[in-house]
C-alpha cells in the first residue's frame, strides 16, 4: 500500500493508556487500577479517542493475567463511556524475584517473566466482551528496561496461536489490531491470509510497532518500508516507544495513518517534562491532526473504519 | 544523510512570499509590488521566518528580469527588517502572447516563456547585495498551468552555469540554496563538488523540489530517497506545490528538516480556503513546530546554520 | 511492477550494436557502415539476439539523421535476417567544429550538436519500416566524454514531442520502447498514459537507463526503485554504460528483466580487453542467462512479448 | 554499506554442503556422513569454494549436537584438504516422534526439535578447532516443512547467548559468520557492537538470510535493504533456500557480496533437476563469477578477507 499524502480521512485517535512494562515509579501519572484506567478512558474519549488500548496490572502493579481485574477495568470503562475496548494479547512482562537458589537456599536473582499463551488466549473470555484484541505478529527477543534492570524474554506468537486467536475473535465478534515487529511479520500475516484465517480481501487493521529492542529499529526507511507491505485496504497507525513517539506518529497521519499515543507508549511529554494524564496526549494528537485537515474519527466512523460489528 | 528522527535543532522557516508563476487570479492576497513583498516579508519575520526567497514581477504582474525592480524589492525589504534575502534564479516564467503569425499577418497564439542565463546571472549584481542565491541543480521541461492553459518550457540549468552561478556567488560572499527536482540533480551537484565548485568537506543548504510536472513527484519514498542522498552535514528543507505542501512540509520537519512555506507553494490555507496572507502560512509552521519541540531559529542562529557571513 | 526472482519467462536480447556518441577511436571493432551494421545484426541474430537497436553514422563517422543512411542500413538488415529493427530516436549527438569566430575571423572551438526534433520525427519516414522505434522520455542534459573533451547539450524530449512520436508509431503500426532515465521521467510516461495517448492497461517496453551523466547514476537503489514505479505487465530492460553494463543486466536478469548489451554500451568485453564483437558480448548474455534458467526468446516469442505486428 | 557494481574483488565462495534440516529423501546425494561429507568438501575445494559450512548427521540422518561426530567430521575434512571449517551453531532440526500420550498409554504425534542453547554452545569444544562458527543474530519462529510435515519451532538467539558465543570464539581465536534473518537483527548485532562485544571498527562477516518461513522474504528490496545496514567495511554473501538461491546468490555477486551455495541451500539444480554433487553448484557460481571478472578467493585470500588467524 502506498502513502497517501492528500488523504483527508478521518483519524482514529488510540489511547494505549497503561501499557505491559512500566509503573508509576516511571511517571505517577500511569493508570494503574481498574478505576483509574475507567477515568482516564473517558477523558481520552472526551479528547477525542475512539480507541483504548488496555494492558492491566495486578495490586502490585505489575502485569497481570487475571481475569477478574480485566473483567472488572473492562467493566468500569464500559460504564464511564462508549470508547472501543481493545486487549493487548501479549498482557505484558513483570519481574520476579527470587528466580535462582543459593547453595544455603537463600532465593535471590530476578528475571523478566512475559505471560503464558494459554493465559493470553484466556483473554478471548473477558466478560463482558472487548471490543477488539491485539494479535503480535511474530516471534522475537523481547528486550526492555525495567526500574534500571536490562531484561530479556522470548516474546513467543507462533503462527499456529496466531491462527487461534483470530479464529476465537471471528467466533465472538470481536475485531482484530495486528502488531507487526519486522518485516517477517508481515510475510507471517500474508501466510495467515493464505491459510485463509483472513480472507484474501479482508480488510485488516495494523500496527506497526518500531523501536522495540528486539523489534526494527524506529527509522523512516523501516516505516516507510512497512507501510509498503502492507495489503490494499488495511488501517494502521505506527506504535513508537518514548522520543520517537510523537515525530513517528505525525508522520504516519501525514502518510494517511491514524495515531496511536499514550502513557504506554511515552512517559514524557516533550523533553524533561512528565506526561500529566493521558488525555494530555490524545489532546496534542488531535490538535495537530487538525492543522493538517484531518479531524479526529467519531466513534460510528471509527466503528466502520475497523469494521467492527 | 539519514533522516534524523530525534533532532532538536532549531528550526528555520524561510517564507517563499510570491514565486515565479501564478498571480493575483489565484489568491489576491499574493504580494506583487516591491511594497506588497516588503510589508509581507517583515510579516513573516514578525510571525519566526528568518528567510525571504523572492521572485519579482513586473507592472503587469507577471515575472521579471528587470534589476531595478529586484534592487527596489530588496532594498525596500532590507528597510523593513533583517530578514535573510534569498533570490530564486529561475526568475520564474511568463506567457508571452502573440508568438505566432497567421498568413494575414495576424499575430496569435501564447507560450511560457523562461527568463534566459543571461538575464539570470544578471541577477548576481542586484543592489542592495542579497544575502542568499538559489541555483538549480538540473535541466528539466518544466511544466505547468498557467491561468487554464498547459505550458512547457525548458528550464534550463546546465553544469557549467551552475559552476560560474557558485563561483559567482562566492565571489561576492553571497550563500547558496541549491533546488533539487530528481535524483540525477543530486549527482550533477555531487559533479560540481567532485570539479572543485564546492569544497569536499563543505555544508551545503539543500531544497528537495518535488510535485513540479517535469521533476520528481511528490511522494515518500522520493523524499526519503533524496534526504538519503544528500551530503553528511547538509541543511535542507522540502518544497512541494499546493495540496501537498504542508504534509511534505511537516514530515521534513520531523526528519529533522527545514521549513519552507509562503504563497509561492499554496495558495490555499485548507481545502476550498485561500490564503489570507504569507504570514498565516508561517504562524502555521511556528505553531507546528514547538509542537514537536522545534523552535524556531534565531536570524543569528540561522546565519550559522545556513553558514552566511 | 515488483521484480520477479522466480520468472521463468524467456528473455529478449537485444543488440545495441552501434550507439550515437563513440566511434572507431573508442574500439575499431565498432560497426559504422551500413555493412557493417548489418553484418553484425545478422550475429548477434544467430548469437541469440531478437532485437538490433540502431543509429546510423555518416561518411565522417559521426551520428547522422540522413534518412538515405537509415534506409540503406534497415534495408540490408532487413536483407540478411529477421531481426527486429528498434530505431534510437535521439538519433545521437555529433562534435561540431569551428562553432566560435575569432576577431581575426578564425574558425574555432567546438560543441556537441543532437538532433534536432524535426530530424527526430522524420525517422518515422524510413523505408523499410523499421519494426520499432525508441523515445527518451523526458528532457535533460545530456553530457559524455567525446575523444577527450567534456560535452554537454540539452536532450530535448518536451511532452508534446512524444505524444506525437507515439501516435505516428501507432498510427503506421511499429512499437515503441519508452527509455526512462530518472524518476521523473516515469511520472512524465504516467501523464501520457492519463492524456490516453498510451492506453490505461497497454503493456509497455522501457529501458532503464542509468549512469549516463545528467541521468541518474547506475546504482542498485536507483535501478530496483525504477523498476518497482514500472506499470503492472510492463517488458523491460536495464541500459548502463561502460563498465556498469554488465551487473547491472545480469541483475534485471536475475529480476525478470530482459537484456540489451553491444558496442553502444560498453566497447570493453572485460577489463582492459576491447570487445571483439557485437555477437561477443551477445554470447556471453545468453550464456549467462541459459546459466539461471531463461533461454532467449525466439523471434516469434519476442514479436509477441513486445506485442508487435 | 552501499553495494558496489564495480567491485573487482576475489570472490570468496562457501559451500554450505549438508545443512540441518532435509535428508537423503530430498536429495540422494546429499552427504550424511563423517566421510561423504569430507568427500564433498574436498570435491568443493577444487572446484574454487575456500569455506565449508558444516551441520552433522546421526546414524539416524537426522542433525545431532553430538560432538563425536562433529570431532570426527572436522577431523576427516582437515585430512582431505585445508579448506576453511565452518560450524552452524544452530545445530538444526529433528523431527521427535512420539511426543504425545494417549489416554491408554501409547505415543503418538511430532513436533520438530531444535538444539538447546548448551549443546549449541558446546560446539566450541569440537576438537579439532574449526575455523569458524556461525552466530544467528536473533530469536524467530523457524518453520520448515519437513518430509511433508509442516513444523515449526522457537530459534531462540538471546542477545545475551551470542555475546557469549563470540567471546567463546575470540578466546579461543575462531572466526565468525553472522547471520541476520531480518532488520532486526542487523539492530542486535549493532547492539553488540554498543556493547563492546565487537570492537566498533571490527571488520564483520555477515550472511544475508532471506527466504527462511518466520525470516524476512526473499525480495530484492530486502536484500538490498540488509546490505545498507551491513556496517562500513564488512564482508557478506547471502543465503537463500531452494528456488530463489541462484538468482539472489548472482545479484550478491554483481553487488560486490560473495558466495554461498551447496545442498544446504537447494537440492535442484535446475526445475526438476536434482544436484549431482556439492561440487556442480560449487562449479556453476564460479564459472558465472568469472564471466562477471570475478575471480575466486584463493585460500589464503580467504583467510586474509575473513580476518582468520
């Protein structure tokens, strides 16, 4: 798919307002408790987001796979605001400790731990039902750091879960965002669509996430390239990580893409300065959308833009 | 050079107030009369441009050759304020009706007519001394729509011109925008630096031309391709013509990138909106730019980077 | 049109045997004469070469647009095998002498001379009808080494020029090869094909050509970008000079491309080692080429792949 | 690195003679054992390739990580000839049989089975010392179809194994072959680098790796992409499987890359043809490397140009 530079489409403006890694010990601005995350849900939507992308944590405020505080985040924010749910199926990464066993038994060392695949397929029974779940693409090195540790973790997607899950979202409605990595995940999702888990001109919704340790690196070459493989047709919107963020994601809405911004993706909100709230964000997103003659989707257009039912 | 995603550097916006083609008929708002240039060029100054690049026209509105209307648009802009005088040495093109003769001797018929070398080196002893030349860097048939009729033109820029332009420039200690349209223009000037017209470590200021009908069009990938050709060290901006304008313009600022904006590249603010003024496209720019946490650059601060005495 | 590494189609050789710039100084090998020229058409034919790209040259050695010269030069190659006649129809540039007058009125200096657009399009006028014939699809300039001195001149191709180059092809029935030397170019084939002088789904024949000085240079990013903006279905074929020729043909080989070698592009059949004959250099390619599995395309094959009568 | 289409170096060619995936039942000729195998490197040797690139064989004919038989076949090649020891340190894959239980008892299913990180590591103790070994740049889900089974299974690459994996090979003065499947894993060998790991004007060799289900496509603009972001200065050759290998392998070779080929890489010659020997593929790149001018490495060459001790 070419760039467009003339698109004057509507944007989809996506908040990913937590994330799978950091806490607030990165800005205490992060929503970390279901009720937190159902308030700043409803400021972004009251920004301008249509989408929310939901990673949830557990009391410790690390990740966590429990069903009962997705149902629970799920819930609130259904109840703040008709904003469209989207789970991150990766869940996201915490730290244990205690992982190695010294010679007199004293437990120390720590690791990175991501979630399980049959907790992340779990998520296909959050009650009540998301509106759309995120697939990843492929399978790589995950690396990233957590409170000043260099941590390491296979970040496993095999084709075979991939094809799972996409049909356990068919069977319950629920759309689909694709995270692709590199460009071998895209020659995964093409492999999908031969298998024909999608449809040869299903039209699919796509992230293209760079700047990842163990990802494609953020450069324009690499975006541009990505954009390139994508099918006729698709959505997407590119998913950059801290100082990228913003120059990727104005250039991506010039190219015809729409945003994707949030605590989960950026900490900061310019140089020095700590995001105060998540609504910050998706208010700049859409005050630039503006100036260049795309305004921000409403939720009935963003609904048929991702063909959600 | 590769785009650089992160970069802070002040940015500088040079305002192309008139340009070399279109008039009145498109937007009224566009300064023709040296005294309509002058009161547009201390607007821009006002609203952060640092740099004025200046056609002329002549009584009737279209392009001129003639330097007292040059030393006159000059001197009264120098008056007005300090901005950085930059003269397009492509004068610009005007329709010459009446070019041929019917067998009665009627004449008829019209034509783009292209200012010639001589007017065009002719304008090196412009007084009061600009500050800046553009050269540009290829030969192409140039093309374009001038009040409903197609025109053509050969515009006309052979190396050894361009060799006798730079060593002219130098000469009077004048700096140098170079106008690329296609990838051989780059090479033509990687030539002139190879023959000794441009020093080997010496930075150069770059426009990547694109969306003109004859040179390249106005996509991604030939943007990406261009930047990726330019020298390490350069300084560099995009132009592009009317619809794609803003968004070539705002993607070049995030690849770290210059700004360059005014009436010459559009004449309309959005789509169905004309442009009020010069200075409404800059406030535009500004505004934009803080926004991804590029100031604007001082007229000090660009003197340096554009390496102005 | 992505490049194919998979294509098994059979590839179209054609033979340059002649060129419009060097002459016996460069390789004494080089055919000038109409029997030479038809001499090595009929080689090259029986070497595996479908097609013979030609120029002519005069008495003095020198490019010529005298039809009598092409006449004579179709006529006898016409006479000795079917090879399909593809006339260059930028005829090729000569050195003039005496082209500045001294004060004592001494005749000196010297210039390059193309053709001019008349001499141009009277090639439709050769007897026999040469099967196809070759326009350069946008204006440039065109400068090369002739015997030690540095010539430049501008190649003329204006738009309106070719769109009528087009129509008399059509209109007496040859085909046509459309030889692109830079981005641009292709946007200007783009623009006759939305003017309908080209059909919307008409396959077309181009020549890549790169590395001539004032087109773009002869590297791999430039050829594989050329290539990808090709239209869907298009034949092709890569034109380098000199040392570049080689690669950059067994590359487009490799692609899916097919082949154009002889005397015209390169004079040496390896380092330090002046090509012995078109027919030479024509071995080798089908060499090559039978080495990865593409046989020469028989004449009846190339007649249809070139969709000619 | 750009690529070069002048590049007259000596071409160093591998032979990549085994592999670790198909058996005798893809190929009769492939060679399983200790002796075929050093009967293949020798037959390579004089045929012009300078590197063997080894995986080993069971009784069984699937790959083993046990060091017997690599001690063994290291040792019979270093009898036979003094070509150039490569390891894969992937080891490869075997297909288990019998994985799952069913309720009453019996075992059933498949699954494919890749080395663990300790045997793969151990592989620096073969004794005789191998001249090199091969590190994969990064984790991905490697799928292959084995006799007619479609598998798939983790290649697990942690940054942190191939740091240890390097300074094995320094301590012990083997060289290294780095193979990247995709863009980012080029970013982890760069990471490498930040970390010390290489030395920041180390000379590295790389193996461009397209093709592979779970890796990057083979496409020209990937290949092309992977050598822009080889460091200055580095040596590299590509590695396609089956059809795509000899077209990849011969656009390397003009872009100034090396060879690798051998049963490893395809098992046909030619459509529907089966190899013969190592040695024909081994003869057929270096007859096409010569028409090209360039002539194959000798040994000492090879070692000099892979900075081997």
């Amino acid at each position: 798919m070419k760039p467009n530079l003339l698109s004057e489409e509507k944007v989809i403006i996506t908040a990913a307002i937590t994330g799978g890694a950091h806490g607030k010990w990165s800005n205490p601005n992060l929503p970390i408790t279901p009720e937190e995350q159902a308030k700043d849900a409803l400021e972004c939507y009251e920004a301008g987001a249509t989408v929310c992308h939901i990673h949830v944590r557990g009391e410790d405020g690390l990740s966590t796979a429990d069903l009962n505080v997705y149902n629970k985040t799920v819930r609130l924010i259904k109840e703040k605001c008709p904003i469209i749910t989207q789970i991150g199926n990766g869940i996201g990464a915490r730290i244990e400790y205690g992982i190695k066993v010294s010679k007199s038994g004293k437990r120390y060392g720590q690791a990175l731990k991501m979630a399980t695949l049959e907790e992340r397929i779990n998520l296909l029974n959050i009650d009540p039902q998301p509106d759309m779940f995120t697939i990843n693409a492929g399978t790589f090195e995950f690396r990233t750091n957590m409170r000043g540790m260099e941590t390491s973790s296979i970040f496993n997607n095999p084709i075979d879960f991939n094809k799972n899950y996409v049909n356990g979202c068919k069977k319950i409605g629920a759309g689909i965002e694709i995270e692709v990595y590199d460009t071998s995940h895209m020659a995964n999702i093409m492999e999908l669509v031969d298998m024909g888990v999608f449809q040869p001109n299903e039209k699919l919704h796509f992230s293209i996430v760079l700047g990842i340790k163990g990802g494609a690196p953020a450069t324009v070459r690499n975006l541009l390239n990505m954009v390139e493989l994508l099918p006729e047709g698709s959505t997407w919107q590119v998913v950059t990580i801290g100082k990228y963020c913003l120059r990727t994601t104005m250039i991506a809405m010039c190219m015809g893409g729409n945003i994707r911004t949030g605590l989960e993706d950026t900490v900061y909100y310019r140089k020095g300065e700590l995001v105060k709230s998540n609504a910050q964000l998706v208010e700049r997103m859409a005050r630039v959308a503006k100036e260049i003659g795309r305004e921000p989707a409403t939720l009935d257009e963003t609904r048929e833009k991702l063909r959600l039912k």
